[in-house]
C-alpha cells in the first residue's frame, strides 16, 4: 500500500528522542550522498583523485552502516521470514555496488556505484521491515546525476555546452560588477549547483500530488539555488585570491545549496514505493510494464552511447604518417653521445621512431635534404652508439605541397608551424581530409616563434584556435596530476594515468560548434600572455589576474571535416623525445583514433540513436510505468551497460603492440617502483631514458605487467620495487632470461623486501652493510668523475658460479660486490646494490650529469651484448 510521508513530521514534537534520532539521520543522509557525488565526480577540485575517492567509499560506508543494523541483518539472514529475498538481493546490490566503487578506475563507473549501493541499503531495510525514504529519494538522485554525468562526459558538446553556460553567467557577472571574471565551471561551482538542482527536481517529480502552492514552492527553490549560486560568484568576483585558492570556497557553496534544498523537503512528500521479487510464472505481466522496457531502452542508449565504434580495424597494409618538417619551431635531433645535460635530449626526432614500433611507415618533408642531416645527424667524431634518424624513416625534399605529397599519406602532421601555408596548400590540406585523411595540429603557447597566427589560419576550417596564452595548473606540486579532466574518447580510454600525458606547458584552445573537446584542465589558469616578454616565449606573470579563463580550459581537441578527422594540441611536450617513453600509449591511441574508419556522419549517427533510446525509455517510464520491478533494476542496468562497453572497447580500439623486439627496453613502474614521473627532477629516470637511447634503445615505461610485450623485448629494468614479485612472475622472468632476456634490479637494502622472491630464486642478497655513497668524492672531484659514483649502495652477496662482478672494491681486506650479473640461460640477472643509482640526480639530470656513470652505463650494454645484431 503506498502512503505519503511529509518530511516536516518529523520536525515536530522535537523532544521526542526517536524523532530527534531520525531528522538528524535523514539530514546526515542527504549531506552525505551529495558530497559523495560531486566528490565522485571531482566538483570540488582541491585535492587529488584518490584523495576524494577514498573520502566518497568512507562516507558511503558510514551511510550503509548508520541505516543497517547488523545484527538485525545477520538475524534475518540466517533464518526464513517472506522477505528474505529482497534482504538477499539488497545486500547482493550493496556489495556489487561497492566492488565497482573499489576494483574500476572510471569516474562514469564510481559515480553510476552510488545508485546500485542505495538501492541496495533500501532493499535491504524493506527486507528487515525497515522504512527510510529519502535513502529511495537519494537512489533516485544519484541514479539521474550518473546518467547526466555520463552524457557530459560521452557526449563532447554537451559538456562545451556546460562549459560555456559557466563561461558567460560569469562574465555577466563580471559586466555588473566592472571586474572581468571568466571561470569554468570547476572554478564557478556550477558542478555543485547541479547535484543540486537534480535532487530538488527528484524530490519533486514523484511527488504524487503537485497543487499549485507545491509547483510555485518548487519554483522558488530552484530560484533560491540560481541566488545563491549568483552571489556565490558575486563573492569569487569581488575578493581576490591566487588561482590555487579558487577552490577554497566551495565546500560554503555546497553548505549554503541546502537552504532551498532542505526547505523544499519540509513541504514535500515521498512516495514509498512497492517492490515485487521476479516470479517464474509472471513472465507475461513484466512483458507488459512499462518499467521493463524503459529499463530495456536504457540498457540499450548506454551500450550504444558508450561503444567505440571505430569502423573497423587498420588496414593490413603500411600506413603512411607524412610530418611536415619545414618551417617549424624545434629541431628533429636524437640523444648522442658528446651532449649531456640540457643539451643532450633534442625535441622531435624520436617520434617517427616510435611510431616504426607500431608499424607505422614514416616521412619527413624538408625544403633542404643535406641542410637538415647536418643538422639532426651527429657528427661523426662523437659516435660510438647512436640511433640514426634516417634507418627509421624517410627524409623527402619539396618546395611545396602537392596533391601527390600527400597522396599516400594516411596522416598529415604539423607541428609548431611558425610560416603559413599559401592558400593553394591549404586547399590541398583539406581536401585531403575531407577525402578521409587525417590532419594532426601540435602547437605551443603564447605565440613562440611567431606560431599562432599561420596554425590558427590553418585550423580555420574546423574552428580551433590557439589563445595567446599559458595553461598553468593550480597545484604547483602535483601538476597536471590533479587537475587533468579526460573525457570518455576512443584517445582517452587506454590510459592509466593523467601522469601518462607528459603535458607541459601550452596553449590553450578556443572552439566552435563544429569541434569539440577531448581533455580538459579542470583546475588549471590560462595565463595571458605578454607581448614585452618577447625574451621569455612572451609567457605572463603566472598568477591570475582578474578576467584570465581560471578552471575547464581546453587542452586538446577533435573535429571532423568531411570524411576525415582533425586533432589538436595546445602543446608539444607529449610529442618529444623527454616525453615519449611515458606519453607511448596516449601518443599510440591518438594515432590509432586517426587511422580508424570513424566518420563525423556515423558519430552523429551513434549519438543520435543513444539518445533517442534514452528519451524513449524516459517516455515509456513515465506514461507506462508499472510497479512490476524494482527501481534498482535501473541503475544496475545502467552499470552492466558501461561494465560490458569498458570491456568490449579494447577490442575495437585498432592498437598494435611494439613490434621491433631487438630495441625495445621496458622500464617497469608496476611493482610500485621508487621513481617520480615528473620529467627531469632529483628522483625521475629521464637521464637513465636517455643513454638507452644513446644506445639505439627505444625505452617504455611499464604500467602493467605485460608477459606479451615484455616477451617482445631484451631488456626490462626494475628500480626499488615496493610490491612484492609474484611466484608466476618470478618463473616467467626465469623463462625470459632462459630466452635471452635481461632483467636489471637496482635496490638497496631497505627496499629490498618486495625483490625477495626474485632475489632468491637466485640465491642472491643484499646485505644489511651501509657502504653509502662510494666512491666518496667530495674532495677530488675530477680525480674520480670518470668512474661509477653511488648513492645509497649496499653489497650484493651471491653463491652461483656464473657470475661476473662488474664493480667491486676492497677495504679492510673485504671485498663488496656492488654490480653483479649472473647467466641464466641465454640471458641473465643485473644486480644493482643502490636504489638511486638509476635516477637522474645520480645519472643525468637537465643541469648536471657524472660522466664515469653514463660511460659505466654504456659499459654495461656492450658487455652484456645487448646492442648487437641492431639497426
């Protein structure tokens, strides 16, 4: 039987213990789901993904515990009673609910977490005969922000749409108060004040009664929110602050949202509702219900919304990417031997390498063959080891572009293009594209070299623009790790990390409705630039200043022109040499999203029946329904749907695997390794990166323990491991090595635990004697700088015979053995006794390096005789 329940009951007779108990539960309730849905969805912006993460599983766990009593719960499970399958599944929901929370890494999937756990909790009370309303009330909310949280994020101009509501309601505000102000929405709080307004709508649409004294009070309270939010950033306007504090104030926001939220609630009703277990005979009624088939029509909109629908896989011939190399910022030179330091990692010359690696063919086009192998190429006195340019790809001489120039091209790239393209070119650009080719635009920021204008002239077809500006991150710490925004992207989705990105500092990028979005700086400053500072790129003063696009700049973004793709960067760094050992798979995604066979025509296409479905399932929910099933059918589905497209898009994504195994190196980062991601700092591997490449090595970093790639591969590198190696790791290493693989494991004493059972499977050690940094050379600096320097070193004991102990000294008449090889098989293991001796401020950093360590590096890989038999 459905009864109404009006909230404000609760609030009288307030003396009354139990109804005290309830109100502040029921306040506590509504508090804590709406925090963990704009933590959830990182509205809030102040502190890291993780961060709010763990704080969002903590509060919804203290949710399900302050509803559900246990023992109750334990009672009821343990013995028969007519509601034991609505517990059963109740809990059942719970569990699923927080697994996905726990075990998935996708914002869409912790946020669609919180309805399926809800609808859990409710199940569950109603199956000990429990009643809590707003926890039906708060599944409901929960349930419409996913689906508006997915279509932000799956539909690209949805959220450029969100983006500039954001954009101009501030800088009307701005207007008023003659003081620019342009914020995005993580700045603005517009994220809050959604969740907000969702759950004012949930609490008022079911209602079953709506007289007009109810219409009117629901009204004022979403104006009363759109007030609050108005002065909210009439304060952001009017106080100043630096750009890392533009967040400070938005947990006040959140607080202040509950005045109209609450005060609506205390003259609403909520309907309890009725929910009926499936029956075996009841098959025909559900067939009949309304709920069924919206929740059908849901299943299918997600599944489609949410599919990578590529067009099919590469074509089995080479595809041809052309670089157009002339008249450009930067240069196309390799690590060699002879530069070190600042000088020793070049920009762009080994990106056509790396693209070999995924059976890319290659061209460069430059207006002088023998002007641009002086210059790339290094000079002869300096070679012992290097990798030549001109093995990996093709060097073509042109005045100018043709429509035969890029007639067998798949993928024309300019990069940091600082003279413009004659009209005639450009013509013959895009009629390449429009053809069905693609066109990849990487750029840098504020004007440099005088690129914007002819990038900006080229792009004009498709509506991108290059601003004269820098994107800055708020957190000066943590960078673009806190701050990076993917959205759902056939780009975006192979990857693990913001960290993989290697973003640096760029433009940022104006749009029209004819493109849209890809990644996102969610808290992140665009700088204006100065046109005085033309001896500093004409970057700005790296604060904000009042009217600068604080939060939600664009970083990179797509469009379709024709039968073809175009893709923009407002930066390079991803790009080059420094960047592409960590930037791999994001750079090999991008590649693989330009070669598909998707069109503007079938996105559209795909878009377009999702959300026709999903108007459909809303329909027939709201005209048909039928009590036939329960609501928690409908966020279940929702996950189900997003579960089986994460599953099903690796499939469709038309990426290769690195296919040149006799000069692929992994540097392994799965094991918890103890080195930064941030390029060229005291603790980071660049200056290790870069004498492997010295070497003709093409180094990746190793997210997940591949056995497939690794296998492919001579060499992988562990540096102080903090997760312990795994038996079936241990023996596939083993077999490695037995195979001609190289494993080297640098780590010190007081990291060793985790390289233990690697360790042993050796009869190898480390041994608790601190020798520290050796050779001490503090006094004599140029006497010892052609010999190995260490950090942190501990000896290495050993008890097999075939062993080579390629660094040792003797003091006290004890002799340490600091780097020890033993054969295994073909191959073998490389210990290293020092977990520093591989990071830059040891090896090679942007200022400093020591020579005797890249000369014992080198050493190293002839003596094991992994350079031989390459290009």
């Amino acid at each position: 039987m459905k009864t109404l329940v009006p909230f404000y009951v609760m609030m009288k007779r307030i003396y009354d213990s139990s109804l005290l108990f309830s109100a502040g539960l029921f306040a506590t309730n509504v508090i804590c789901i709406l925090l963990v849905l704009n933590m959830l969805s990182t509205n809030f912006g102040f502190v890291s993904v993780s961060s709010l993460h763990l704080i969002a599983l903590f509060l919804l766990l203290g949710v399900v515990l302050l509803n559900l009593p246990l023992r109750q719960t334990i009672r009821n499970l343990t013995k028969t009673n007519p509601s034991i399958m609505k517990l059963l599944i109740g809990c059942s929901l719970c569990l699923f609910g927080f697994l996905l929370l726990i075990g998935t890494k996708t914002h869409l999937l912790w946020v669609c977490s919180v309805p399926v756990i809800l609808s859990g909790l409710d199940l569950s009370l109603q199956g000990i005969d429990r009643r809590r309303n707003e926890l039906h009330l708060l599944a409901i909310t929960s349930f419409v922000y996913g689906l508006v949280f997915l279509l932000l994020h799956a539909i690209p101009s949805i959220w450029y749409l969100y983006q500039q509501t954001s954009l101009v309601v501030s800088q009307a505000i701005g207007v008023l108060t003659n003081t620019p102000s342009v914020l995005g929405p993580t700045t603005s709080g517009l994220g809050i004040l959604l969740v907000a307004i969702i759950f004012l709508i949930c609490s008022f649409l079911p209602s079953p009664r709506k007289t007009r004294k109810d219409i009117f009070w629901f009204c004022l309270c979403i104006i009363g929110l759109c007030i609050v939010w108005f002065f909210y950033l009439l304060l952001l306007n009017l106080i100043s602050y630096p750009s890392g504090d533009a967040l400070n104030l938005h947990l006040l926001f959140f607080l202040l949202c509950f005045i109209p939220a609450f005060g609506f609630l205390l003259r609403s009703h909520v309907k309890e509702i009725a929910v009926t277990i499936p029956q075996k005979n009841h098959l025909k009624r559900y067939l009949k219900s309304g709920a069924v088939w919206a929740a059908v029509l849901l299943f299918l909109s997600t599944s489609i919304l949410t599919l990578f629908i590529t067009g099919g896989s590469l074509p089995t011939e080479e595809q041809t990417v052309v670089f157009y190399a002339d008249h450009m910022v930067g240069t196309w030179d390799v690590p060699e031997y002879g530069k070190y330091g600042k000088d020793a990692v070049g920009m762009f010359g080994l990106w056509p390498i790396y693209l070999s690696t995924l059976g890319y063919k290659t061209e460069l086009l430059v207006g002088n063959t023998t002007q641009f192998l002086n210059v790339t190429q290094p000079p002869a006195q300096n070679i012992t080891r290097y990798m030549n340019l001109t093995d990996y790809t093709t060097v073509r001489e042109i005045r100018n572009l043709t429509e035969t120039t890029l007639s067998q091209a798949s993928v024309f790239v300019v990069s940091n293009l600082n003279i413009s393209f004659s009209k005639q070119e450009q013509a013959i650009i895009w009629d390449f594209v429009h053809k069905g080719g693609s066109l990849l635009v990487i750029g840098d920021h504020t004007n440099v070299g005088g690129m914007q204008s002819p990038l900006n002239e080229l792009l004009s077809p498709v509506g991108i623009q290059y601003r004269f500006d820098a994107a800055l991150p708020f957190d000066e710490k943590l960078k673009w790790l806190t701050c990076t925004h993917l959205l759902y992207h056939p780009i975006t989705a192979p990857l693990i990390s913001p960290a993989e990105l290697q973003y640096g500092i760029g433009a940022s990028l104006q749009l029209s409705s004819t493109s849209f979005p890809i990644i996102v700086g969610s808290s992140v400053l665009s700088d204006d630039g100065n046109l005085s500072n033309g001896d500093i790129a004409y970057l700005g003063d790296y604060e904000y200043n009042k009217g600068e696009q604080l939060g939600d700049v664009i970083l990179v973004a797509g469009a379709y022109y024709g039968e073809g793709k175009v893709l923009v960067f407002g930066d390079t760094s991803s790009f080059q040499n420094a960047a592409l050992p960590f930037s791999y798979r994001f750079v090999q995604s991008s590649f693989a999203w330009l070669h598909n066979q998707q069109t503007g025509t079938t996105s559209m296409f795909q878009t377009g029946v999702s959300l026709m479905l999903l108007i459909g399932a809303v329909l027939v929910f709201w005209f048909f329904k039928n009590p036939t099933i329960s609501f928690a059918w409908f966020p279940l589905l929702l996950c189900i749907a997003l579960l089986l497209s994460i599953s099903l898009n690796p499939l469709s994504l038309t990426t290769t695997t690195p296919d040149l195994s006799d000069n692929i190196v992994y540097i392994d980062r799965s094991h918890g390794e103890r080195f930064s991601m941030e390029s060229f700092t005291d603790n980071s591997v660049n200056g290790l990166i870069v004498n492997l490449e010295r070497n003709n090595f093409l180094p990746l970093l190793l997210s997940d323990f591949s056995k497939e790639e690794i296998a492919k591969s001579d060499l992988i590198i562990f540096n102080a491991p903090t997760a312990a190696f795994t038996a079936d790791e241990v023996t596939f290493l083993q077999s490695y090595m037995t195979n001609g693989g190289v494993v080297l494991l640098a780590t010190g004493y007081e990291d060793k635990e985790a390289s233990l059972p690697l360790l042993q499977a050796f009869a190898m050690d480390i041994e608790p004697t601190p020798l520290g940094p050796v050779p001490y050379v503090e006094e004599n600096i140029t006497l010892y700088q052609n010999e190995p320097r260490f950090v942190d070193s501990w000896p290495v004991s050993f008890q097999h015979n075939q062993t080579t102990s390629f660094y040792n000294f003797t003091w006290n008449d004890l002799t340490f053995h600091l780097v020890v090889f033993i054969n295994y098989g073909a191959g073998g293991l490389l210990l290293i006794g020092d977990s520093q001796y591989l990071l830059d401020k040891n090896l090679e950093s942007i200022y400093d390096y020591w020579p005797g360590n890249i000369l014992f590096i080198k050493y190293l890989l002839d003596e094991l005789s992994l350079t031989e038999g390459q290009p």
